[in-house]
C-alpha cells in the first residue's frame, strides 16, 4: 500500500514517524512525503530542500512534495486542504501521519487541522510528536528497535538542524533517541515511535 507522511517543515516527519516509514519501506510498500513550508526561517531553504532529499533517500521514499508555503506562514485554509487532496488523489494512500494538532507551533497545528479535513475518506489517518507538541496522549506504538539507526541518519541528514533544538548541549539525534527510549518503556520494548490515532483499521 501507500503511505503519506505530513510534515510542517523539513525534519518534523523524521523526527515524528522516520523509524515507522522505515518498516513500511523495507517491506516494500510506497512511502512518500508532503512537507508544507521549506523552513526557511530556520536556515537557508536551499540548503533545507537539499537535506529533505537527502533524508528522503535515506527512508526509501518514493517522492517529496512541497506546499511552497512560507515558514510561520502556513495556513488554516480550504487552499491547504485542497492541495493535500490533490496529492491523495495522485497516490492513493491506505495510511497518513501528520503533526499533532496540539502544538506550540501554529504551523503544526494548522496543517493538522487541514489535513483532518483532506484525508476524511482515508481508512487510517494517526498524529505523530515532535519536541513543541504538548498534551500528547498516544492510543499506539511501533517496535522502532530495528530502524533507530535509519531514523537518526534520516534525522542527521539535516545537517544544518542537528545541533538547533534550544537546549545546550543536546542535539536533536539525542533527542529523538531519548524520546524512542521513553516511549518504548511506555510500550515494553526498548525503542518505540508513539502515535494518537483518529482511525485506525485493524486488518486480521
């Protein structure tokens, strides 16, 4: 099947889902991206389109779509939902992560709300964390154990994000593998991505 990952800014879905579409693309099933905004508030959005490739390559994705929507700029509108369904219609995707809508960020939240509304019809649609979510409540998880080492390279490959995470002394590799840590002892397993689910088909 195919999957779509949503992503505010370059990074958020590596940070949020890396280690999940990891497992998706090693079985062979189609992963691809849509990221709103190229970042350019947070560096040179040259230099972070070209490391959104780069951690693409890195997750076996298929292809990167792009919102074009300025950085802080990205809208709560019917525009937004619009062109996320235009990508849906393009792939067809059985399952969809995106941003918590509980964010301290209002371009996380907006994205959430509007990719609510684009992807009603698609049978599996969950909410992934990055470091400004809050009140996040995960309802399921992933054993990430055996993909933490793609998940943190696909996070490396943002150099120039590595060491921006406004704590001294932590980097975001850090971060990401301290939070695996603490959501895997959540779900008795070592390494786990959390996730709150608004649909989610169980096939047996």
């Amino acid at each position: 099947m195919n999957i779509l990952a949503l992503g505010a800014h370059p990074d958020d879905i590596e940070y949020g889902c890396g280690g999940m579409l990891a497992k998706y693309a090693r079985k062979g099933n189609g992963v691809y991206m849509f990221i709103a905004s190229d970042g350019a508030l947070g560096g040179d959005a040259e230099v972070r389109r070209r490391e959104q490739k780069d951690a693409a390559r890195t997750l076996s994705v298929r292809e990167v779509f792009w919102g074009e929507y300025q950085d802080t700029e990205v809208p709560l509108s019917r525009e937004l939902i619009v062109r996320i369904e235009a990508v849906i219609r393009q792939i067809e995707p059985r399952m969809i992560f995106v941003n918590s809508p509980e964010d301290t960020h209002q371009d996380h939240r907006h994205l959430a709300q509007c990719a609510m509304s684009a992807t009603r019809y698609v049978p599996n649609f969950l909410f992934f964390e990055v470091p400004s979510t809050v009140e996040f409540r995960p309802n399921c998880y992933t054993d990430i154990a055996d993909v933490l080492d793609i998940k943190l390279a696909s996070l490396e490959a943002h150099r120039s994000q590595v060491a921006k995470t406004n704590i001294e002394d932590l980097t975001i590799l850090e971060l990401a593998k301290s939070s695996a840590n603490f959501r895997g002892i959540q779900a008795r397993v070592k390494y786990a991505e959390a996730f709150q689910s608004v649909r989610l088909l169980l096939n047996l």
